[in-house]
C-alpha cells in the first residue's frame, strides 16, 4: 500500500518540514502520496507535484482548511485514511496538534518523533530527552507517525512529475473557527529551517544584554536566533526562540552557543546540528561535551572579539 504524507504549507508554497517527511515516507516503502489541504492552495500543490519520489497529490481546497485547524484537517486525513499504510506528518506544532486526532480515530498508537525507518513496520524514535534510542515495532494495519524531520535528509524539491488529483471535501463538525492571529514579525530565518543558528542563554543576565551581544554575531552569519529554556524563562528571548526539548527541535550547518551550560533539555534540541560552537566560562559546563569547538572565556569578551574578526 501507499505512503501518505500531510503537506505543511502557506497555501503558497510548501514549508521545508514537508520534504523531510516525504524522505521519510520513500524509506517505507510503496507509493508516496501527499495531501496538500487549503483554501486556494493550487501553487502549493503544484510544488508538491514537482517533489521528487512523490506520484500523486491530492488537493482538498476549501475555506474551512485555509488555516489548517486541527478538527478540519484531522476530517479530511480520516477521509481517505483507508486507502494508506503509512500516514505521515512533520513532528511540528501543526502535525503535533493533529496527528493524535487521526490516530484516535482510527484506533491506533501513533508513533512519534521517528528518526529513522528500519522497516515498514519497525521505526527507531528518542526516549528520555534523547539519551536513549528505542526501536518501535507496529502491528496496527495503518501506522500513524510523526517524523522528527532533523533524522532524515529532505527530498529535493524539483524533478518529480506527479499527477495533482482534487478531492471531496471533509466535512470538520464545525466545532472550530479561526477568528485571527497575532504573527511575530521576523526578518531572520525560521528557526528550524536556518542553516546557522546563534543561542545565548542565561548568563546574558537581561534581555537588553541578550539583544547587544548576540544581534550583532547573528547579522554577521545571517543566522536565525535561539535561546535557551533558562533564557527564555527569565525573560531575556521570545518562547518561540526557544531550542530544546521543550521548544523547538533544529539541526543546523552550524550552532553558536553563547553562555548556555547545556542542560540535557537543551542538548536534545540541537545536537544533531552539523558543527556545535560553545562558549562558556566554565569548563565544566555539559554544553562542551557535544561541541565540535569550545572557547573557555567570558562571553561578553568572546563574542565582540569575534564579531569584530568576522
């Protein structure tokens, strides 16, 4: 049977979450399908065709699916359910809030946080903040899984060629409606997506110390800013800058780690990132265990000399 993977979009274009997950789909085996719902989506849905390894789109558009609310959505997963094996989401905000919905639905364990695919019906996943791997057997006739998308390299986003098909819409129960939002406006990088990422933590001491050291580092690298839990806590950073096990999980080329002595809560969240740069005082701090570079200094010395060298 076939794969199903659940686009993450702007109704626009797709987010890069989604070509981890299709990755993760084409290791299960079988047919890879992707559903792109929205409200006039045609252009995400066409980029979902050009997607290497998928064979087919299907494109529910509606009002009600404009926003991805988690009781639609979770209706027209469930509508087309039966005819997959495999259905997929991106372990992001949107697949957290929905892939359980589908999962109860169907009477199944939903498997989450999966790094890697053994076989199709055997998947590896994190326990205990990352400290340990358990090896996950399934034996429910559809596997519902949330994709941990730093485990698995994303598809290339051009050289597929597959057939878009519309689909019947769901009806959600209407026990939802969108009324606004309030989106933080941000000229760097999205977090989990930036290829450099520069995090300050705690021993910044005050949120106006957070912004005069570590902005002028992130404008010289381009890179998107994170925090840790501690610095987030106090006040110094916005929750959505927040890495770790709590906050978001990323893998970057390269994460500065400036005055963050690595809590295994914030390691979980960022040790899979390709080159690890810590900065700390204390040379005891855990954060040096998983850097591929440390600087055993001040940082409120370090980082301007650096910033100044680059």
């Amino acid at each position: 049977m076939a794969s199903l993977v659940i686009a993450e979009h702007d109704n626009a274009s797709l987010k890069p979450a989604t070509l981890n997950t299709v990755s993760a789909a084409i290791e299960c085996g079988g047919d890879v399908h992707v559903l792109v719902a929205g409200h006039n989506a045609g252009p995400a849905a066409a980029a979902a065709a050009q997607v290497a390894g998928v064979s087919k789109v299907i494109h529910a558009d509606a009002e009600g699916l404009a926003h991805g609310l988690a009781e639609n959505m979770a209706a027209q997963v469930l509508a087309i359910a039966g005819q997959y094996s495999h259905i997929l989401f991106a372990a992001t905000a949107s697949g957290k809030n929905v892939a359980p919905r589908v999962a109860a639905s169907l009477d199944v364990a939903q498997l989450s946080d999966v790094t890697k695919v053994i076989s199709a019906d055997t998947f590896e996943r994190p326990i205990y903040a990352g400290n340990a791997i358990a090896t996950v057997q399934s034996s429910d006739a559809v596997k519902v899984i949330t994709v941990r998308t730093t485990g698995f390299d994303p598809a290339s986003a051009s050289g597929g060629s597959a057939a878009v098909q519309s689909a019947a819409i769901a009806d959600g129960g209407g026990k939802s409606s969108y009324l606004g939002s309030e989106i933080a406006k941000n000229d760097r990088p999205e977090l989990t997506a930036a290829k450099v990422i520069v995090s300050g933590g705690r021993a910044l001491g005050s949120a106006e110390k957070f912004n005069e050291v570590m902005t002028p580092l992130a404008d010289k690298l381009g890179a998107a800013m994170g925090a840790s839990r501690a610095a987030v806590d106090a006040g110094y950073a916005p929750n959505d800058w927040q890495v770790g096990q709590t906050g978001k999980i990323v893998a970057p080329q390269l994460y500065v780690a400036a005055g963050i002595s690595g809590a295994i809560q914030h390691l979980a969240g960022m040790k899979d990132s390709k080159v690890i740069v810590a900065i700390n005082k204390d040379a005891e701090a855990p954060i040096f265990s998983v850097a591929d570079y440390g600087l055993e200094a001040d940082l409120f010395v370090a980082v301007p000399e650096l910033v100044a060298k680059l």
